[in-house]
C-alpha cells in the first residue's frame, strides 16, 4: 500500500489510570492552504477528531487510532511494550491527553 504523503504523524502522549501511552496520530491537512503549503491543524481537538474519524470509519467510535505506540506502566515507570504498530485506545479509558512539541513545515 503506497504512503499518503499528505498526512502527517502528530506525537501525543496519553495518560490512563494505569498506563502512559506515547504514539502518534495520523492527521490529514485541512483543504486550507497557507503561503502555498497545504495547512495541518494544530488544536488538540482537531487531531483528535481526526483520530477518531479514522476509527468511525472501521465501525469503532469509541476509540483513537496510534501507530508506532509505547505503553509504559504508571506505577513503575517501566515500559511494557514499545514500537506497537497500530494500537486502538479507548477514549473512555483516558484521564489525560498531552500534545509533544511538533514542528509544522
């Protein structure tokens, strides 16, 4: 399957009652163009809207897609699985949801 170089991979890191997740989501750019350049959104709400029309489309609303995720347990700290290539969280398992530094080109 060919890559869609119009989508771009956001960082987030995810935090549950027992795990921190690290991962990205996949986010196409709006139909907007800025100088020239397709635009990406950066609110948190719109990635994750998008990540979870991702997962509407697959019948699964109630989760957002990571690809290239890591789970790290809360209480230890150590990590319990790393370079996971598709991984679906339950949004109702999620306390908190923190944006990583991105940088828009």
């Amino acid at each position: 399957m060919p890559k869609n170089d119009d989508t771009k991979k956001i960082p987030i890191h995810i935090i549950t009652s027992s795990y921190q997740i690290i991962g990205f989501v996949k986010v196409p750019p709006s139909k907007q163009w800025l100088l020239g350049k397709k635009f990406f959104s950066k609110r948190l709400s719109d990635i994750l809207f998008y990540a979870s029309e991702r997962m509407l489309k697959k019948g699964e609303q109630d989760f957002i897609n990571l690809t290239n995720a890591e789970i790290i347990d809360i209480s230890t700290g150590r990590v319990i699985r790393s370079a996971i290539p598709y991984l679906a969280v339950n949004k109702s398992a999620i306390q908190a949801i923190i944006p990583m530094n991105v940088a828009y080109d």
